[in-house]
C-alpha cells in the first residue's frame, strides 16, 4: 500500500456560513469537502445542532498544504473577526492522491 500526504484543513463553524464558505471553498480550488453538524463548548459559549441555522458545522477539506494554506487565510481574514469559527490543519495520508 502506497500512501501520499496531503492537509487536512478542519473548520467549526456557524452553519448560517455554510453556504457562503462552500462558495468561497469551490472558488480556492479545493476537490470536494465534507460537512457534518457540530456541537460543544468554546469560548463563545456552548452550542448545539438543535437549530439548523443556530447551531454548528465542521467542514473537513482534504487537499494540498497551499490549498489548504491559502483558504485558511482567506477564512481568517474574511469571519474571524465576526464569526466563532476555529480552524486547524493536520498531515493525513491518503491512498488515491489524484482525488486531492
């Protein structure tokens, strides 16, 4: 088995960004992501999924380290300031390397 390193960029969010932050995702020329509903406690206090747009999502995004690099930035620029949202990157090793 031959695996390849790529980024894992994981963002917890708002899931009233959800359609703006896809939009922004395409446009960085990310694959493909995955999202999922998201609940827990930060410094924003503490959130659940019982609302649809009251509640939380984290957005998985598996790609190359300068996509990655270049939409957290963009992320950080353009809702950190006004959003609860944390990003994190991690190294992942992936079986089919053209997917990402």
């Amino acid at each position: 088995m031959q695996s390849h390193t790529r980024k894992l960029l994981t963002v917890v969010t708002e899931a009233a960004l959800e359609s703006t932050l896809v939009r922004d995702i395409d446009r960085l020329h990310a694959h493909g992501y995955t999202i999922t509903d998201a609940r827990g406690k930060g410094s924003r206090g503490t959130r659940n999924a019982g609302w649809e747009t009251n509640g939380n999502i984290r957005i998985e995004v598996v790609c190359d380290a300068a996509t990655a690099e270049e939409i957290a930035a963009h992320f950080q620029e353009h809702y950190y300031d006004n959003y609860a949202m944390i990003l994190f990157v991690s190294d992942v090793e992936v079986l089919r390397p053209e997917k990402f």
